[in-house]
C-alpha cells in the first residue's frame, strides 16, 4: 500500500526508501507520532538487488 503520511505507518511495515541516492528496502523499527519521526533498518545492499539482509554486526538503523 503508498502511504503518505508517518500515521500510516506501523512498528514492523516494510517500506522502499531513497537515500543518499540510493533505493533501501528498509523495515520500520519505532514510529513517533508526535515528532513524525520514523526509525528504519535498512537492509543491505541497496538495490536494485535480488537478495537483501541485515547488515552483518551493527544494525543499520536511521530516523527518517
């Protein structure tokens, strides 16, 4: 589903997201409604790939 809005989202959606250029396939970890701050775990590599996975030792984890 496209969502637009940081409301629409929930602790455990997955979403596709640009950063620094790149495509992530990233999963939503913490969703704060009152800053509209999202905090995602990005998969590693970016795409376009056909494989993905969580980055070896230290998560990759950033607020969006």
């Amino acid at each position: 589903k496209k969502v637009t809005t940081v409301s629409g989202l929930h602790e455990g959606d997955w979403l596709a997201a640009v950063y620094d250029d790149h495509w992530w396939l990233a999963k939503t970890i913490a969703v704060d409604l009152e800053h509209q701050d999202v905090e995602v775990e990005f998969l590693h590599p970016h795409g376009p790939t056909e494989k993905v996975k969580p980055k070896h030792g230290r998560k990759d984890v950033c607020p969006v």
